[in-house]
C-alpha cells in the first residue's frame, strides 16, 4: 500500500516536471539553435561527421540522439565518454562536431575527454543546465538546459534534466531533419522494420 508520503513525492514529481519542462520549451527556438546548425552543416559540407558523448545517465541520452539524428538526416555516432581518453577519440577527426552532454558541465570526466577532442581539431557543442561552466565556456556552441529541480525525493537524481536535454536535442534534429528536406520515401528507406518502415496514405 502507497503511503501518503509516497503519493506526496508522486505528485511533487509531477508538479515539478510540468513547471520545469514548461520552461525548457522556452529555451527552445531558432535563435537558439543557429550556431549549432551552422556548425553541424559546415561539418557536413567538408566531409566530416557528427558524434555525441556524455558520462553517467546523459550517455544514455547520447545513444538515443545519435540514433534519431541518424534515422533523420543527419548520421551520428556514439563515443564514449570515458573509453575517449583511452584510444576511441580516435574515431574523431579534425573538423569533426562532437556534441557533449552534461547537466553541471563540470564533471570530471567530460572535462578531460572533451580537452582531447578540442586538442584533436573538433568542434564541442556543449549541452549543459548552466551556461557559466566549464563545458559551456569551452564549447564552440552551447545549447541551455537548464532546470531549477530535478523532482523526486532527496531532489538530486537526473529526471528534469534529463527531460531538458533531450527536449534541447530533439529540437536540434528538428531544424537538422528540416535543413536536410527528408522526404516520406528517404524515411522510410531509413526504416524497413516495424510500423515506421510504411508509406502513409497520403505520403504515396
């Protein structure tokens, strides 16, 4: 049985991701987005490729945006974000746009492995909730996510930003899938398996 505590932390959560995603879609908009684009587009143009890395819960997140960039226009690759200083920065290249996700834009590990990419000529967007950090000051093109709390009990584990930054990402691919004029016939080529793999009616 839920006691009146729990329901309580239920309902806070609820609360609180409303308030705080309400406020992540303000940070959503073209002026926003413009030098990612850019630098996304001008990577492209020269031949290069686009990777995003992240440590701890925003590496998941990682995974899940290099595979929907993938699947609309834009191909994108996971690197790790601590195996990078142990040889797998390897598979960035000079011109190369790494996108590097991380809540604080502090964290340790990051810090270090996005040290390397820079030093090895790639360009950092940096995707954090705080746009004094370290991470954001290093990138070539900062994307905000900010939130004021995450929901939850003790208020510390990732949720709401977790949320802001996939909502930052999402909307970054959007303008990328936009750029790009992916057609129904290119998506679903893109797609041969499962319900995303069919033409629509009105798409044949």
């Amino acid at each position: 049985m839920l006691s009146e505590k729990n329901i309580r932390h239920l309902e806070d959560y609820r609360q609180t991701v409303a308030d705080e995603m309400s406020d992540a879609l303000e940070q959503v908009n073209a002026e926003t987005y413009q030098q990612a684009v850019d630098l996304i587009l001008d990577c492209r143009k020269a031949g290069g490729r686009i990777h995003v890395t992240g440590i701890g819960k925003p590496a998941h997140i990682g995974g899940y945006i290099a595979s929907l960039m993938s699947s609309t226009g834009t191909p994108c690759y996971e690197l790790h974000g601590t195996e990078a200083v142990h040889g797998s920065s390897g598979q960035v290249v000079p011109g190369d746009v790494v996108i590097a996700i991380s809540n604080s834009g502090e964290t340790a590990e990051l810090k270090a492995t996005v040290t390397a990419l820079k030093k090895n000529g790639a360009k950092i967007i940096g995707v954090t909730g705080n746009a004094s950090s370290w991470l954001a000051k290093a990138s070539d093109a900062h994307l905000l996510a900010h939130v004021s709390a995450e929901g939850g009990p003790l208020n510390r584990a990732p949720r709401a930003s977790i949320l802001a930054e996939v909502i930052a990402l999402q909307g970054l691919s959007v303008l990328l899938q936009s750029v790009a004029d992916v057609t129904p016939q290119q998506y679903v080529s893109w797609h041969p398996g499962g319900a995303l793999g069919k033409l629509r009616d009105n798409e044949k």
